[in-house]
C-alpha cells in the first residue's frame, strides 16, 4: 500500500492545509489593520503622496514574499527538486542547493526550512515531524553530500 503523498519515483510533501491558511489570514489581518489605522491617520494629518507610497511599498513587497514561500515540495529518484508556491513553481537539482537551515522560531514543531540556492533563497511552510518531509531531507542528504544541514 503506498503512502500519503509519496509515488514509486517522487517523495512529495504538501505543508498542512490549517496552517498554511492561518498564516495567510493573519497577514491579511495585519494588512487590514495597517491599512486602515494608517489610512485613517493619513486622512486626518494630510500625509504626503510619498510617505503613503512607502508604506504601499513595504505591504506590497511582504505580500510578494510571502506569496513566494511554498507549500509543496518533491524530490525525484534523479535528484529533481520542485518547490510550489502559489508565486511560482521553482525547479532544480539537489546539486544547486547549498543548504537547508531549520526554523529557528518552530512553534509547536511548525515553522519554516529555508533553502540556499545558488542565487536565491527559498522557503517552506513545515510540519518538521512528518514523516515524507525527513524522507526528502534523507533523499537530500543522500544525493549531495555537500548541503549542510543546520537545525534539522
């Protein structure tokens, strides 16, 4: 029989659905609440356009990132890699990721693994207890001997 998310030549681990959904609902919350006590104040001191800009900036850019943090991640039998965000789908060999750091803040075993790419870093939501996650991550160690590992 086989198991949850896992084929004969793909180990895949989808993040939980719950926290996931939170993390994207308490940052809507943090942009309503922003939004609103600093539009409102904005209103009644006659902000310059400018000042208003930079902050449309920096809740843009947190949005952009955040939508950039994936949520799915599988391994191949030939050492292919694929990251899924709801921003993009990024794909490559385990040979270009030069490490894999662990949450650092984990929450009831809930945070987030970064990735160090060539040029780039990424990141996954992660449940560090499951089990298809540690098969990914012994897959990883496995095929690059070279990644270093840290708080995993």
């Amino acid at each position: 029989m086989k198991r949850r998310g896992a084929t004969k030549k793909n180990i895949i681990y989808q993040a939980p659905v719950l926290y996931v959904g939170l993390f994207y609902t308490l940052l809507l919350i943090w942009t309503v609440v922003c939004v609103t006590l600093l539009g409102s104040k904005a209103i009644k001191v006659g902000w310059p356009v400018g000042q208003l800009l930079m902050i449309a900036f920096v809740v843009a850019y947190t949005w952009y990132f955040s939508l950039g943090i994936s949520y799915r991640l599988m391994i191949g039998d030939n050492g292919d890699v694929q990251l899924t965000s709801i921003r993009r789908v990024l794909n490559m060999q385990v040979q270009k990721i030069s490490g894999v750091e662990g949450p650092r803040f984990a929450i009831m075993y809930y945070g987030f693994i970064r990735f160090r790419l060539e040029r780039e870093k990424a990141y996954l939501f992660s449940l560090i207890t499951d089990t298809e996650l540690q098969k990914i991550l012994s897959a990883m160690r496995r095929a690059n001997r070279e990644i270093t590992f840290k708080g995993l």
